[in-house]
C-alpha cells in the first residue's frame, strides 16, 4: 500500500524494450553499445511524456540467468536509457525486469503477469488505468493477463510474425500499429486513460 498522501497513477503505459523502444535482436542485446533506439521511439516516449503518461517498461531479460552478461551491466543501460529518454525530452518512470530463463516458470517472466503487478503494488496503479504496448505474443497475453485495459501490437521487432500467431491464439490486441509512434499517436488520439480505450 503506498502511503494516502500518494496520488493513484491514472495514465499509465506499459512498455515491452527490445523490438518496441529499440532493436531486437537474437544474440540478446548484452552492453549499451549493442542498443540502438529504433527510428521514432524516443520521439514517441516525449510525446506521451509531454501528456501526462506515465512510462514504465516491462522486459524479459534471461541473458541475467543465461550468463551472457552481469546485472551491473544490464542496470547501465537501463540508466542509459533514462538518461537518453529525457534527453529527447521524455522520462521513462522505472524499468522492471525478468532476469530468469523460461525453464525457471517464475512468475515475472512475460507472458506471466507478475513484473506489471510488481509495478503496480510499487506506484499503485490499477491496471485498468493502463496499456501494454509490445512486439511479441508474450507482451500481449502479459498485458491481458495483467488486467490492462487494452493492449497494443507494434509491427516492430516480431511483431508481424506475433500479429498471426495472435490470431491463431484467438487473441485480439486493441490495435495493430507500424511503431511505438503510431502507437503513442493512437494513445494521445484516443484520450487513453480518460475514459476512453485505444
């Protein structure tokens, strides 16, 4: 519970990192100078910034647990990437990660929701108040299975092959976009988080 002199967090966006905010890849994205922001990302984390959202990114990160790199590692960049967001003018708000391998059946590790509701518990947000944007089939079950009031595929990363195997799954995002821009662009035209719902 968070103190009663804390405001509940109303517009909140979840975030998946690699394939949304920046590029993928499937040798793991292990130090700072591996991360490349994709084109209109940092843009699009200014623009919902600039309106009140609040950013929060939800990552699976196994390359802890798989021993490609160390957690200090993995920190600097998150710092690195506060530091570029607001660079650009936007602010990511916290960075929430899933250090284990699919073998661990944790709880935190997309598609399972823990990681939104750790964040949850953290800021007092409910998770009606929020949209998972991500790449991935993971993302949008984890943003569904977290109680987001709606989810939102981006083409980026695997997100055409998600786009299909969502469909296979019967499972319909609140939208399909190109990018995390179009999808801040939906966000911002819709009132998300004002009563409305992209």
């Amino acid at each position: 519970m968070l103190p009663s002199s804390h405001k509940r967090i109303e517009k909140v966006v979840f975030l998946d990192r690699d394939g949304v905010i920046n590029y993928d890849s499937p040798d793991y994205i292990k130090n700072w100078d591996e991360l490349e922001f994709l084109p209109g990302s940092l843009e699009a984390l200014r623009l919902l910034s600039e309106a009140g959202y609040c950013l929060i990114v939800i990552t699976n990160q196994s390359m802890i647990r798989r021993g490609m790199a160390p957690l200090a590692v993995l920190d600097d960049m998150h710092q690195r990437m506060k530091a570029a967001t607001a660079n650009a003018g936007g602010q990511i708000h916290d960075i929430f990660f899933c250090p284990h391998r699919p073998d661990e059946q944790c709880d935190c590790r997309k598609p399972e929701p823990g990681l939104i509701r750790q964040a949850c518990d953290r800021y007092g947000i409910d998770p009606a108040d929020s949209v998972m944007v991500g790449d991935s089939v993971k993302d949008i079950l984890c943003g569904v299975n977290a109680g987001c009031a709606s989810t939102i595929l981006v083409r980026t990363g695997n997100g055409i092959s998600a786009e299909k195997e969502l469909a296979d799954l019967k499972v319909h995002p609140g939208a399909v976009v190109d990018d995390l821009l179009a999808a801040a662009r939906l966000i911002l035209k819709a009132g998300f988080g004002e009563g409305a719902r992209p």
